[in-house]
C-alpha cells in the first residue's frame, strides 16, 4: 500500500497520532480469521489467535512467525493481566483462562448463574484486579468458530469477575452482541462494540460507552460513535485518549468527544489490534488472513 492508500485523513489532528511516510508491513499472513493480538513486553513477543484454526501464534521483531499453542480451543480475545499473565477467552470451553507463569491453565469463568456461558470473546482487565470480558454466541452459531450449541444465558452479556468472586457479575444487558472492550485512561469510562449487525443489519454499528460507578456498575449507555464501514470489532485507547476501533476497511480512530479523525486504512477487513513492540508505538492489526503493523505517534493508554 502506498501512503495515500494507507491513511484517510478527516481531521487535521489526526496527522499527528501517525508518521504519514510510513506503510502498513504485513508481518504474519496464511490463516483464516486472526484476533485477539496482545503485546508482552518482557519478551517482546505478540501473541494472536487464528480462531478456526484453533491455533495460538507468537511473533517477534527477530524471529517471525511461530505457533504458540497447538490447541487453543477456539481462543479469541486475549489480554495481559495486572501480573503478567495471559488472559484468553476459549469459545470450544465457553470461558475465560489464564496462563499462568508455569504454563498451567486456570479457569477463571464458565458459568453464571449455574448455567454455561455463550463463548467469550474480549476481556480487559482494571487496576483493582477485576477481569471484564464480553459474552456474544459468535462461538456457539456453527463449528467454524467452537462447536454449535443452543445458549444456556438469557442473553449476550458484558461481566465483571472480581478477585476471588466465584463467578462473574452482569454488569450490562444492552446489547444484542457485545464484542470489543476498553477502559479510558482514568478507567472512568467503559467503551463496548455493538456487533450485531452481522447477523441483524437492522442492528446499528456503535460503539457504546459507559460511566463506570465506585462500586463497580455501570451508569446507564450512551452512543459514542457509529462506525461507517462494515461493524466494530476490537478496540484500545490510546494514551491521549482517543479510541481506536476496527472495522471493515481498516482502523477508525475516535476523539474522546467521539469526532471521527481519521483512518489506517487496510485491505483486509479489521478483527482486532493493539499497541505494542519495543518501545509501545507499533500498531498491530490483525486483519482476516494478515496481520500488519505500523510505527504511530501514540502509544496504548495500558501499558
């Protein structure tokens, strides 16, 4: 991609989130749907899913592309923890794990209510430990994606595991299927995709957000911003705040006001992304086959 194909530039501002001289790499490519890329640090390592695969990979700035885990049971989203572990939601177990230090598995949440979940697909952490994840049935439609299966919840949830809570807390129901999360800086506010025009156009593309209360809850949903091309998916915050979110012709990146400022423009359509490399100011994609990764002028607002 040329730099004019690479970037849509709608506000001014936007210049300054990204280095117009530079192109998208294509880092990693062979697989059928990529998601949930996550960025570890202390060993310069990204790790992202190939969901029907069922594979885990890694890559690194030296050496490439290599599998990370052979049966990933369906791993979608994944996330670090305030301790470094890896948090990954499994649509095959229908819950949410965490690596631990040793390589063990720890199931953090498969149940509410006594009843399975649908198939967890994003989770974020906050400061006081707790684990957020999203509940939509995208893993129990077909066995593309997880194995077919009726639901067992009500609905498609968001919820909130607190340290040592045997199960986990519906904290919004106001979604037809919640897809992507994200904290602002200050973990005040709460962003959630609406993914439910892929399966009902009649669902609006939004993003929602909401004021998160001192006990934990969420203030009533307001629209944040709609997204133009194709549904929103994943999602980060960067360290100024804007909101940076997939969609089908690449990644929209959002004001905190919600003004849309401009486009990484890719050619495939978007899954996920995060920040990451060395020195926090890579933008990795994952984008249906591919994975890409750009230079930018931000950096994650996590670290």
């Amino acid at each position: 991609m040329s730099h004019s194909q690479t970037y849509e530039v709608i506000r001014p501002v936007f210049r300054d989130l990204i280095h117009s001289n530079l192109t998208l790499a294509r880092i990693a490519t062979g697989h059928v749907w990529t998601e949930g890329p996550v960025w570890f640090p202390a060993h310069e390592t990204l790790l992202f899913s190939d969901i029907p695969n069922a594979h885990m990979y890694r890559w690194t700035p030296h050496g490439g592309t290599s599998l990370f885990r052979q049966n990933s049971n369906f791993s979608n989203g994944n996330t670090r923890d305030r301790e470094g572990r890896l948090l990954t939601c499994q649509h095959a177990t229908r819950s949410v794990v965490r690596t631990e230090h040793d390589g063990q598995l720890t199931t953090m949440a498969d149940r509410h209510d006594g009843r399975r979940l649908n198939s967890p697909n994003d989770v974020i952490t906050r400061s006081d430990g707790s684990i957020w994840f999203s509940d939509p049935t995208y893993g129990i439609l077909s066995d593309l994606e997880g194995h077919k299966a009726k639901p067992e919840q009500e609905g498609s949830f968001v919820f909130r595991l607190d340290p040592d809570s045997p199960e986990p807390t519906v904290v919004s129901r106001d979604f037809v299927q919640p897809n992507g999360l994200a904290f602002s800086r200050d973990e005040g506010c709460l962003y959630v995709a609406e993914s439910g025009s892929s399966h009902d156009p009649d669902v609006p593309s939004l993003l929602k957000v909401f004021d998160v209360q001192p006990d934990g809850g969420l203030g009533k949903p307001s629209d944040f911003a709609a997204i133009d091309k194709g549904l929103p998916d994943g999602l980060r915050v960067d360290q100024y705040d804007n909101v940076w979110c997939s969609a089908a012709d690449g990644v929209h990146v959002f004001s905190p006001d919600g003004e849309l400022l401009g486009k990484v423009k890719t050619p495939e359509t978007v899954a996920n992304l995060c920040f990451g490399g060395p020195r926090g100011n890579m933008l990795f994609i994952t984008a249906t086959t591919s994975v890409y990764a750009v230079h930018v002028n931000t950096k994650g607002a996590v670290g």
